[in-house]
C-alpha cells in the first residue's frame, strides 16, 4: 500500500467580514475585506466561505479557485442568518447575487476546512488504513462519496458532491489522533 498524506491548516481565526464588509450590494458583493487586494480575496489555508445576512430570497453565487488554479462555483440561499459554502476555496473572485440584497451582508470566513480529496482505484476493491495525525483544538469526520466528478458518463458538479460520514463511529466528530483500518472506504475519501 502506498502511502498517501494530505493536510488542512492550520486555520487562521475566522472572521465574519474579512472578505467582504458589511454592505447592501446590488447584483455583486464587493469584496473589501482584510484578505482582499486586488479584488481577489486570498485565503490563509483553503477554507468555507460564511455568508451573514437576513437576506433569505436571493441566491449567492461564489467564485473563486482551489489552491491548484482550478476555478470552482456554487450557487446558495442564506437560512437563518448565515450559510457556508460547500467547497473550500483557496480565493475568492467574485460574489454576486440575483438582485439587491433586502438587508445588510457581510462575507468571511469560519473555522471549517477539509483535506484535498483523495482519490482510490475504484476498479479494485483495495484495503485501506487511514491514520489522523491531530495537533491543537479540533473536531474531524472521515467521510466518503461514490460522486465522481470525473465520470465520462454521469460527472456530478464539486459543489453537489454528497459527502457521507464513514461508517466507522470512532472516526466521526474524532477529537483526538487516530488509526484505523477502513476496508469498506468508498472511493474518494476527505476528512472535515
């Protein structure tokens, strides 16, 4: 088995505005924030986008890029005063919205992260261990998908993705450094 080691933080503090401060935007939010020059908001670690405002009728679109130049999207309503992004973005390039925002909204970040996906040969049925290395404060989930993006036949958008929780209860809402054995691994796999 060949060893594959990917990494998530570590984070900065979040900050509810440090992409965009507070505004009442029509079809665009600009992105004024302290991790913005440019225009372009630049992350400390490829993280969720968190979105506040009262505003719940009106779609937000981001845009931004992964940290390997790959340009990703997705569309969302805010409920019940602030929603996150699915995808984790290393910048941000744009956010608009299908009109004028009812209420103010501010853009910014939270404390959520994953690991790069990590793709397993799904013609072979592979056993695989996954070993958690944790250092500081933090709370993980193993999760896994049959989604494949990369399907010649039926890809699935990154941001409709449907990320399952392992079935391993040890390794959800994990606190503390594990190993562990993962023989029914879907795959692709990350950890959240």
């Amino acid at each position: 088995m060949r060893p594959v080691t990917v990494t998530v933080g570590p984070l900065a503090a979040a900050s509810a505005n440090n992409i965009a401060l507070s505004q009442t935007p029509t079809n665009t939010v600009t992105l004024n924030g302290s991790l913005v020059s440019s225009g372009i908001a630049t992350l400390d670690s490829p993280r969720r986008i968190l979105i506040t405002t009262a505003d719940t009728t009106h779609t937000f679109t981001i845009t931004g890029k992964t940290p390997t130049g790959s340009v990703i999207s997705e569309s969302f309503l805010v409920v019940a005063g602030s929603s996150y992004s699915t995808l984790d973005y290393a910048t941000v390039t744009s956010i608009t919205l299908n009109g004028t925002a009812t209420g103010a909204v501010t853009v910014g970040t939270n404390g959520i992260a994953s690991t790069p996906w990590v793709r397993l040969d799904e013609w072979a049925n592979s056993q695989v261990a996954i070993q958690c290395d944790v250092v500081g404060t933090v709370n993980f989930t193993v999760q896994s998908t049959l989604n494949d993006p990369n399907s010649n036949t039926n890809p699935v958008i990154p941001s409709a993705v449907v990320w399952i929780p392992t079935n391993d209860t040890g390794a959800v809402g994990a606190t503390a450094s594990l190993q562990r054995p993962m023989y029914s691994l879907q795959p692709t796999f990350r950890s959240c």
